[in-house]
C-alpha cells in the first residue's frame, strides 16, 4: 500500500503518514486496529501500540506518591487489597511478606510517609469504592484483618472520606479491569492504573476521561455509604 493510499486508507494527511513511517509520530490505537483488520495480522499492531502504552516511567512511583501528597481529591477503586493509604502497619507488613518482597521494612516505612496525606489540614476528599473481596480475603492473621477493617471504620468517621463496597452479587462490571485511581491536581486530573510489577500514570485527557467514566459507572454498583460501613462491621465481627 503506497503513502498516499494508507493516509487514505487511516484518514490522515500524508504528512502525518511519514511521520508515522520515521517515528516522528505514535501510532494510535485506531489506527493500529484498522491496520490489523486491512492487513490480517492477527491483532499484532494494536499489540504492539497497547505494550507501547502499558510502558512506564521508571520514576512512576515517585511521581504518582507526589501528585498523592498534593491532591485535592482523590476517587480509588481497589480490586485487590486495602488500598495503601488505609493500610495498617501489620496488613502492610503481611501484604509484603505474602508478595515476597526484600527489604520490608524500607517498603514500610515507604508506605507510612505516604499516609501523612491523610493528616492535612485540609484534607482531600476521598471517595473510595472496594471490591467486597477486599474486605473478605485474610490478609495475615485474623487479628490482623480485624484490625484493618476497625482502621477502615475509624477513617470513615472523617467527613472528607467515604468508602462504599462493591458487592459480590453485582457480578461482572467495568471495575473488574483493574484497580485505578483518578487524582485531582491543580485543577487537572491525571489517573493512575496498577499492573503486575508496575503501575501507570495517565494525563492524556481523552483517556483520563474514561477512567472517570469506569468509576462512575462503578459507583452506579457499589452500596451506598451506610450499607458499607454495615457490611464492614459484620465482616469484621465475624473474624475469629
């Protein structure tokens, strides 16, 4: 396919075509999609575009902990563990342990500073939707989870934190991608998706716009906030 006939084909100009040729220019996932179809590639091209993508700054972490500290809102949807701004120090701990990481006590104190967010004056909103196996799965001893979820009631006490949970019996719905969180920074958002090994931020406008999408959708499933906090205590009292 010539240049002039693939700017067609892409419904680009030709000097955008060029710079897609020399790598002046990203290839978009759109386009890599309608590439695949044209060419029969097996989903190769909008592969390759979504690795280029799930790439991330060595210096993420860094970044994503100082946007943290500096929001003045914060909307969390967790899948998996008690998000790390509510974590105890024993959960944090056997969370650590469980994933087989060296030098806990480095990540510990790591996770410790992060919190102090929580002591500003003002504080930031914070609405924060769990998945209802957040709760539920044991993470160390049962005095341990005990003691996380009476933290979790405690925090909610504070009028600038809510957290409403994500029941089993909604079954599948668009937060059972990832956990993500959506911060809001001087006036911008920029969101924050977690992987395995790694995590991601993300100012592009377009895709911010469809992570707030995903929570509000999450939020048209999750309990409401007094029928959370019900279902933490009974959680919580039923641990022996």
């Amino acid at each position: 396919m010539s240049g002039s006939k693939l700017a067609d084909f892409l419904d680009l100009d030709r000097s955008s075509v060029s710079r897609l040729e020399s790598g002046g220019m990203k290839l978009q996932v759109k386009h890599a999609r309608l590439l695949d179809r044209e060419w029969q590639t097996g989903g190769l091209f909008a592969f390759l575009v979504g690795f280029a993508i799930a790439g991330h700054d060595t210096e993420w972490f860094k970044a994503h902990a100082e946007m943290e500290l500096r929001a003045s809102e914060l909307r969390i949807w967790e899948l998996s563990w008690i998000p790390g701004l509510f974590q105890s120090e024993d959960y944090a701990r056997a969370m650590f342990e469980a994933a087989g990481l060296h030098d806990i006590d480095a990540h510990l104190a790591l996770r410790m500073k992060r919190q102090e967010v929580l002591n500003r004056d003002p504080g930031p909103v914070m609405r924060v939707f769990l998945d209802q196996g957040v709760i539920e799965q044991p993470v160390g001893a049962p005095e341990i989870m005990r003691a996380q979820l009476a933290t979790l009631l405690e925090r909610a006490q504070h009028p600038n934190i809510t957290f409403r949970i994500v029941p089993r019996c909604v079954g599948a719905h668009m937060g059972r991608d990832g956990s993500f969180k959506i911060m809001t920074v001087a006036h911008s958002e920029v969101a924050y998706t977690e992987a395995c090994g790694g995590g991601r931020l993300v100012m592009d406008g377009t895709e911010v716009r469809s992570f707030r999408l995903r929570f509000d959708r999450i939020s048209d499933r999750a309990l409401p906030v007094d029928a959370s906090i019900e279902l933490i205590k009974r959680i919580m009292e039923g641990l022996q």
